[in-house]
C-alpha cells in the first residue's frame, strides 16, 4: 500500500504499554484468536521468549504443529496514542488496523481503522 493521509476521528490509548516486538525468524508460541465485536479477525495471542503476550496479525505468523510457529516479518504490536483531528500518514493496513506515523512527529504504530478517515493527498 502506497502512503496515504488520515485524520483522526475518535481518539485512542492504547492499553498495552509493553508491546510484544521482535524480529522476522523468532519463535512464537500461538494462542487463542481474537473474538470481539470490532470485527478484528485473523489476530492472535502470541509469545516469543522474554515479552509479555501480545496480539498479533495472523498474516506475520508461519504455523507449525502444536502452536508452535515462526515470525514471517519483523513486528511490533505498538499501538498510537492520538487525538481527534491529528493528522497521520498511514502505509499498511492490517485486519482492521492501520499502521501510521504521526505527521507532526516521528511517533509511529497501529490505530484501529475506525478511529481515522482518508483525506485527500
């Protein structure tokens, strides 16, 4: 997905302040998957060695058996804390959420999809 601008709509805090992060080729041991009314599918609880459990996009994951899997790609489940009206540049969007940077700063990380609109480049 090329780049594209975003607004803020309704803000968002995260509620994860150790996001699970690593590296394309870690280990990850595969939990339950996502089940809420966002409509987030294809998200699940996952580890890999010395993190917290965290939520991750089931497109990163290369399954084996027993749970067991592998990272696909180097990841971060960081989400972005906004307010509405700030202005984002999104590049990648993933089971209802989008990946951004901040416009005013370096700041970046995940936003569900309903919390922005597309504005016009």
């Amino acid at each position: 997905m090329s780049p594209k601008r975003y607004i803020v709509v309704s803000s968002h805090k995260s509620e994860f302040p150790k996001p699970i992060t690593f590296k394309k080729g870690d280990p990850l041991l595969v939990g339950e998957e996502y089940k809420g009314a966002e409509d987030w599918n294809n998200w699940y609880l996952c580890t890999t060695p010395g993190q917290e459990p965290g939520w991750v996009p089931d497109q990163i994951i290369e399954r084996f058996e027993h749970s067991q899997g592998r990272a696909l790609d180097d990841y971060t489940a960081k989400e972005l804390n906004v307010q509405e009206g700030e202005l984002l540049t999104g590049s990648r969007v993933l089971n209802g959420w989008l990946w951004c940077e901040k416009t005013l700063s370096t700041e970046s990380g995940w936003l569900p999809l309903e919390n922005v609109k597309e504005i016009a480049q």
